[in-house]
C-alpha cells in the first residue's frame, strides 16, 4: 500500500536547545548545501555536508573556528542567522541537510521565499523577527543558554523573556500535525479512489 511507502514528517510543538548563531547576511542554498552533493534523492545522509565549505577545509578536515562543529553547536536544533537566509537557487536540498544535521528551526530577519515554503514541507520551522530581537536571541547563543520555541503559542522563551512570532495558519497546522504535502493528498485517499 502507497501509505506504508512514505516517510512521515515529523510532528512539530516545542523545541529546546542552545542555539547556534551563524552572523551572515544573503546565506544562499549553495553555501547551505554545495551542488556536488545534490546528485542524492534521498533526504538522509545530508547533514555531514551542510556548509560544507565553511565547515571543512580543502582536506576535508573540519575547520575548528566554525559554529557547528563545536559543542554544545555540534548538537544544536535551532540555528539563528542574518538576513535573507536560504536566497540562491531553489534546491530542495537544502532544507534536507539541514534536518539531518539536526537543525528544526531557523531564526532570521527575512527568508527567500521558495527556501521558507521548503522548509515547512519537511517539518522545519522557519520564523521571521525583527533584526533587533534576532540580535538579542543571538546572545543566548554566546553564552550557551537554551531558549524555548513553542509553535503552538507561537513563542519563544529565552530566560525571563518572550518573543512572540508570526507565522500562517495553515502552515502551522501541517507543522503541529507533522503533514507534508503528500500527507495532506492521503487525507483525501478516499475521495481520490471514488474519483478513479
């Protein structure tokens, strides 16, 4: 049966960790996942090769003065970056190498918006703030303290404070309930097969 074929996305609420703080405008898809790694169709095995060229150097030997491959930001789910984040090409990829990482929610000023939409269709939570309030999280990421993300109150709590975030309704709804676009087209299995 098709159902038992697909990779289910998973569902979404509250997220914990010590953010990792990457402070670079205009991070394109190339930069997130480089295009010698695109040749996959599969969405696992990315994340060793996420910002592949700012994480390695020409030996391949990871680059210690990079975020990532430092803990605690060797194991962070939440990345906070500057603006325009995901702009470039449209490769689906990206968002991919990201999960596999680990990384479920990307902080930032603005998005691309074909990155942003991609990344809502693979279970990753991409929020917009102000530029100020992005800087101000991104302390909590200098001094390796945990934040808080809340989907469903559409918060973030970092120490005694709150931030709340925008986000479309019914891209939220599919987060919560871990629904992809496939998953929305099998809740409608039954009128598909009388239609057939």
């Amino acid at each position: 049966m098709l159902e038992s074929l697909l990779i289910k996305m998973r569902k979404f609420n509250i997220l914990k960790g010590i953010p990792a703080y990457l402070p670079m405008m205009n991070i394109d898809t190339d930069m997130i996942i480089p295009k010698q790694f695109l040749k996959t169709i599969k969405r696992t095995g990315l994340g060793k090769s996420l910002f592949y060229e700012m994480r390695y150097d020409e030996n391949g030997k990871e680059i210690k003065s990079f975020i990532l491959n430092n803990k605690p930001y060797s194991k962070s789910k939440i990345l906070i970056s500057g603006k325009n984040f995901g702009c470039g090409s449209s490769r689906e990829h990206a968002p991919w190498a990201l999960l596999d990482f680990g990384i479920k929610c990307v902080i930032s000023s603005s998005f691309a918006d074909i990155f942003y939409n991609n990344c809502f269709k693979n279970g990753i939570l991409p929020i917009k703030l102000e530029e100020k309030k992005v800087l101000e999280l991104s302390e909590y990421s200098k001094r390796k303290e945990e934040i808080e993300v809340n989907l469903e109150k559409q918060e973030i709590i970092s120490g005694n404070k709150l931030t709340k975030f925008e986000i479309d309704s019914f891209k939220k709804k599919c987060l919560i309930e871990g629904l992809d676009d496939i998953a929305l087209s099998m809740e409608k299995i039954n009128q598909i097969d009388n239609f057939e």
